[in-house]
C-alpha cells in the first residue's frame, strides 16, 4: 500500500488536497482576458493549484521561478528555452528575424536539453524585449499560451526599474494568460496595489488562504488506515490542531502518523511520537537556523512558540518588533494569515522544547 499523504513537490490527482472553488477561480482567470495575481504564503500550494489548472487546460505554458533568476539575460534566455521546450525549430526560427541579438542555441546531445545564451550586451533589456514578443507570436487564439511567473516579487531584486519595463512590454500583449504568484504579501501588495505602481491592478488578485478545518479534516481522515471512529477522529484532530491547518506541514505529519500507524501499528500517542521523530530529524537543521538569528529575531520567535504577540512585548518599542516581524515575514519564517505565526511548526516545537 502506498503512502497516500504527499509533500516537497507539485501534487496533483488523489494526492491534490480540496481546493475545488479556487481551481474554479483560477479556471475562470485562465478563461478570461485577465491576468491573475495569486498570494500565499510559501508551501500553501499555490504552484500546485496553479499546475492542476493549467494541466485541465490542455493549453501551453510556460512556467518560470523569479527567484532562479540572476540577471535581466539570464530572464530572456530561460524564457527562449521554454520556449523551444514547448514549439517545433523549425516554426520558431522565422519568427526571430526581428532579434536584434540573435542567441547562440545548442543542444545537449545525451540529455536532449536545449540551452540559449547571448554575447554580453550593453542594453539587456533588448534581449527581454525580443523575448517577450516571441512569447507573444508563439501564441495562437486556438492554443492561448499561459505564462506563470512564481515569485514575482523578486523582479524588485533582479534590477532597478525592471518593473517599469516589465510593465511596458506585457500591457501590449494581447494573446497570453499570465498568472503572477508571490509568497512575500507586503511586496506583492506594494507591487499591485500601491497606485504609483507600474503593475497596479494589472490583474484579478486572488490570496490563498489555509483548506477549511472540515475539508482538511475529510481529507486526512479518509487516508489514515484506522477503523476505531473515535481513535480517528482524536488522531485528525490532533494532527490539525499541531499544523493549524498549514497545507505542507499538514501532509508531512500525516505522512509520518500514516507510516507509524500502517508499519508500526502504533496508535496510542501516535501524533506525538510523529511530532517528536521529525523534530529529531531536522534538529541540527533548525539549531543552524536559531544561531543565524539576533536577539530581537529570537525574542519575537520565544513569543510566538509560546502563542504570544511580539507587538504585545512592552519591553521592547512597538517599532521595534515590527521591524523584526517584517524581516522574518520577508525570510520567511514568520506568516501572517489570521495573526501571526512561525511557519513551521516543528521548528516552533523544537523552539518551544530547546529554547524557553
């Protein structure tokens, strides 16, 4: 019997987790002339509801990761390669003859893999240009092709104004769908909805919050090899209440409880014993993590772990500890969906057992 909780990849089919009236938001998106903004906190699934849309197309995509990227060049050549990933040569060939700097493109002959490069360039926003309108051509009113950018917020860090010139190309479009996903709230707000912004209101914005309780809860029951109701439902329950409902952290307990239960026939106790072998697992990982952090870092940490607001902290100004909660929000350690909470919750548990 095979594990039925999946997590750390894209999940689709049985492994897909509820969902159905955001698929139903993002379908509609992809059916329209709009764009659509997507924000969630990291691992909330935001890749995998946008992948099982896309898939449920039957369209072309591209599909790049902001955060891989480490130039303006580096920008137009991985959007060349996807797109000679997804057409045929010999039907994109003639569509560049406007480059203004053609690519170098090669082959990998054991892999099969296509790799675009260009000659260094004083102007890089003239490859991206080219890039762009290429993706455009490529695209048909009978096979529309969408465009998911994830992490989009980083375009802020690539370079200076490349949001300006982002904007000024992608206005112009008129055959793609792009979905623009971001997992940094207060920059994806400053980006779509401050009205100096080159991208504001530039598409639907959508946030994905946490899978209801008794969804989440129809879920995991359904999969967890018990047959004591009661049992069952005090196992859920307290798998639900530890991840507070946290899609990824959700699916790795209930993967470990599965394992322990279906291996080890362990039930008494058994979310615990789960709890406490994956804090063990990861304990040099999260001592590494707690050392990186200052005084402030870990005092706004302490208060979380014990269900505590940072911002309540009267020994510590109020300006202060937001500034520190905006920094751990921004790496990524700290999420705010109803109030603030340490994303991981083994990490909180391990800061909770080690650290108080």
């Amino acid at each position: 019997m095979t594990n039925p909780f999946k997590f750390g990849v894209l999940v689709d089919n049985e492994f897909f987790t509820d969902r159905t009236n955001e698929l139903k938001e993002v379908q509609m998106s992809l059916n329209s002339t709009n764009h659509l903004i997507l924000i969630s906190p990291r691992r909330f699934g935001k890749s995998s509801l946008v992948s099982k849309a896309v898939k449920a197309s039957g369209r072309p995509c591209i599909s790049l990761n902001m955060q891989n990227m480490l130039s303006v060049e580096d920008l137009a050549s991985k959007l060349l390669r996807e797109v000679f990933r997804l057409y045929p040569m010999e039907r994109v060939k003639h569509l560049m003859s406007h480059f203004r700097i053609i690519p170098t493109v090669s082959t990998n002959p054991v892999t099969n893999v296509i790799d675009v490069s260009f000659q260094p360039t004083i102007n890089s926003m003239v490859l991206l240009e080219d890039a762009m309108e290429l993706v455009e051509k490529v695209s048909t009113e009978k096979s529309k092709l969408i465009v998911v950018l994830d992490e989009f917020q980083e375009i802020l860090n690539i370079r200076k104004g490349l949001d300006k010139q982002l904007r000024s190309i992608m206005q112009t479009q008129q055959h793609l769908n792009y979905i623009l996903l971001g997992s940094q709230e207060s920059m994806m707000t400053e980006i779509f909805e401050r009205k100096k912004s080159p991208f504001y209101h530039f598409g639907r914005l959508m946030r994905l919050a946490k899978i209801p309780y008794n969804d989440f809860k129809e879920y995991v029951s359904t999969r967890l090899p018990i047959s004591d109701q009661k049992q069952l439902n005090s196992i859920v329950e307290e798998i639900l209440s530890f991840t507070n409902l946290h899609p990824y952290y959700t699916q790795q307990l209930s993967s470990q409880v599965w394992e322990m239960v279906y291996y080890d026939h362990i039930t008494d106790g058994v979310v615990g014993e789960a709890v406490s072998k994956i804090v063990r697992v990861h304990d040099l990982d999260f001592e590494r993590l707690w050392l990186n952090f200052n005084r402030m870092d870990r005092s706004i940490m302490l208060s979380l772990s014990k269900g505590v607001n940072p911002l309540q902290n009267r020994q510590v100004a109020t300006s202060t500890s937001f500034s520190g909660i905006k920094r751990l929000m921004k790496s990524g350690y700290v999420i705010r969906v109803n109030d603030y909470e340490i994303e991981d919750p083994f990490f909180k548990e391990w800061i909770f057992k080690y650290c108080l």
